[in-house]
C-alpha cells in the first residue's frame, strides 16, 4: 500500500483483517493519498456495532492519523438501493488496485453466497442463515437478514486481489476454495482465476491443504 500511496483499494471488516490494521497504523501506515471502498455493508441500523462502516472506522480508521482522501461507504438507508449499488459499481470501474478479502465459513467474499456467478454485479443480497448468524460476534443485537457486496465481477476486475484467512476453523473452506472445484458454490475458489491474486494464511488455516 505504501509503495502506491494514491491507489483505489476495497477494504473488508470482521476478525480476520483487524489485526492487519491494528499492525499497519503501528507501523505508521498511511492512507491520506488513497480511496478507500468499504468492501459491503449489512442491512443494519447506522450506529450497530456490527456494521462494516462501524468497524472500519474503530478497527483502521481511528487508529491512523489521517483520513483517507476519499471514503466510499454504503448508504443502506438510500431510498433506492439497487441506484445506490450502482453508484458503487461506477466507483469500481474507475480501477480498483487492490481488493482486500476474507472468506465466509461457506465461501463467500464480500456478501457474495455460495451461488453467486463470477461476473455479478454489486447489489442487495439476502444473508445466508450461516453469514446471518456471524454478525453477533461483531455485536449485531439483531441478525440483519440482508446486506449490500461489490459484485463478484468488480472484485475479480480489480489489479491485485488478496485474500486472507486465520484459524483452524477456516481450514476446512481454504482447502475447498484452493483445492475443490473452481465454481459459485464456494465464490472464493474464484480467485484461482485471477492472474495476480495472493492468498495469505496462517499454519492453522493451511493446516488442510
Ligand atoms: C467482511 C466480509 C466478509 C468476511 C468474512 C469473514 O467485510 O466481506 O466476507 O470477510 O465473512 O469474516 P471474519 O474475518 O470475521 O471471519
């Protein structure tokens, strides 16, 4: 990131890359040339703190000493959504340097479930009952039931893709997504398409493969 300090880069929340933000604003890390896109949002009311904007900003944003040129978030509260998405899309056809993803227990990246095709646009989606479930661990009271992702098609345009996994309990899903069939039952697989992704795990998530 800081060889390319005006780059356009896509940001996931949860557990997986709070400890790379936590050690990149250590290091002194700077993001106030770049724009940064939060990667999706759940259905969620402004001040959860299980929403990604919420996350973003406690676990990054709060931590650097500048803010990014640009925030791009997701207005779940637009009164027409599926307009909103497409804002975002038309964001991402600029040129996304770099997405940064994590993976759902059932494959998914960003919000995109098992079942989304390669190419598919940003968009509201339904939650799967697992991915629901999830959010109480980022302090959801209540389960959103649906959210807004990047299509699967902006992620896979983007320059660089990479994605991230830790712990044992996502082995089991890192080995289908890198090793099982490359198909929209585990959207991840799909970034064995892409000619420059990079998959970061550690020994626990590698432990299948
Ligand atoms: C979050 C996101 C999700 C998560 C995935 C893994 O913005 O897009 O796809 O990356 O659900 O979540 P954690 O990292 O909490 O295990």
């Amino acid at each position: 990131m800081q060889s390319n300090p005006a780059a356009q880069i896509v940001l996931p929340t949860g557990r997986t890359p709070e400890p790379v933000y936590r050690s990149f604003a250590d290091r002194g890390g700077s993001l106030a040339d770049a724009t940064i896109m939060l990667l999706d949002e759940f259905g969620l009311p402004p001040r959860s703190h299980a929403r990604c904007d919420n996350m973003l900003q406690r676990d990054l944003l709060d931590r650097l000493e500048e803010p990014p040129a640009r925030l791009l978030t997701w207005n779940t509260a637009a009164e027409d959504l599926d307009a909103m998405c497409a804002d975002m899309d038309v964001e991402a056809q600029r040129g996304i340097d770099l997405v940064i993803l994590g993976i759902g227990g059932n494959g998914h990246l960003g919000i995109n479930e098992p079942g989304t095709p390669s190419d598919a646009p940003s968009r509201v989606v339904e939650l799967h009952a697992e991915t629901a479930a999830a959010t109480s661990r980022y302090g959801a009271e209540t389960a959103p039931t649906w959210g807004v992702t990047l299509g699967l098609g902006p992620i896979l345009r983007a320059s660089a893709v990479w994605l991230l996994a830790t712990g044992a309990h996502k082995a089991a899903i890192v080995r289908a997504a890198l090793e099982g069939p490359i198909g929209s039952e585990v959207p991840a697989s799909y970034v064995r398409r892409h000619e420059n992704a990079i998959v970061f795990l550690d020994e626990a998530a590698a432990s299948d493969l």
